[in-house]
C-alpha cells in the first residue's frame, strides 16, 4: 500500500473514484498537474489575501495622481529650502550633543581632579 505524504495515511491500490477526496484526486493527477493545481491555488489565495491592500493603493493613487494648476508638487526652490533646514536641524543637533558630552567631560575631569 502506498502512503500519503501529506498526512501520512495509508491509500488504496485500486482506481479512485472521483469523489473529489484530496487523495483519490491527487492519485488520477500526474506530478505536474499536481504542481501547477498547488500553485493555481497557492497564487489565488496570496491574490485574495492582498486585494484590500491593491484597493487602497489604487484608492491612494487616484487623489495623488494630478496636482492643482498642472504645477509639480515641489518646485527645486522648495526642495533646496527643505534639504537647507534639515541640514541645519542636523548641525544643532550635532551641536546640542557636543556640548552635552563637553559637560559630562568636564564633570569627570572634575571628578578626578579632586581624588
């Protein structure tokens, strides 16, 4: 007898009859035909699974698809603005943090100055 590599049951040698029980389908199947069936469902599944999320993508899409006055959304001037103040908020950060790390330095030369 031959066994069921899925669940390990033992099948029957004769013809199945056509029921449509997974096993007895999967032995009139040829192993390919068993392949591209497992992945014709495997894709539908996955298909199903994230068609919410294809929805919202066309949803979000369409509201961002033409902007106001045919005009691009950031001019270069824009963006330079932009790029000029998160350079300089990255440079007072730096800033910030150095002066941070010169107090706790001057606190532990403090510190060891008077052992």
């Amino acid at each position: 007898m031959k066994t069921c590599p899925h669940c390990q049951k033992e099948l029957p040698n004769e013809e199945p009859p056509t029921t449509g029980h997974f096993h007895e389908t999967l032995q009139a199947l040829t192993e390919e035909e068993v392949v591209e069936r497992a992945t014709k469902e495997v894709i539908k599944a996955v298909l199903e699974h994230i068609q919410p999320l294809l929805d919202k993508l066309k949803e979000a899409q369409g509201t961002t698809a033409a902007p106001v006055g045919g005009t691009a959304l950031f001019s270069p001037e824009q963006h330079q603005r932009q790029l000029e103040q998160i350079q300089q908020s990255a440079k007072d950060r730096m800033q910030k943090q150095e002066q941070h790390l010169a107090a706790k330095l001057q606190k532990l030369q403090a510190r060891f100055s008077m052992r």
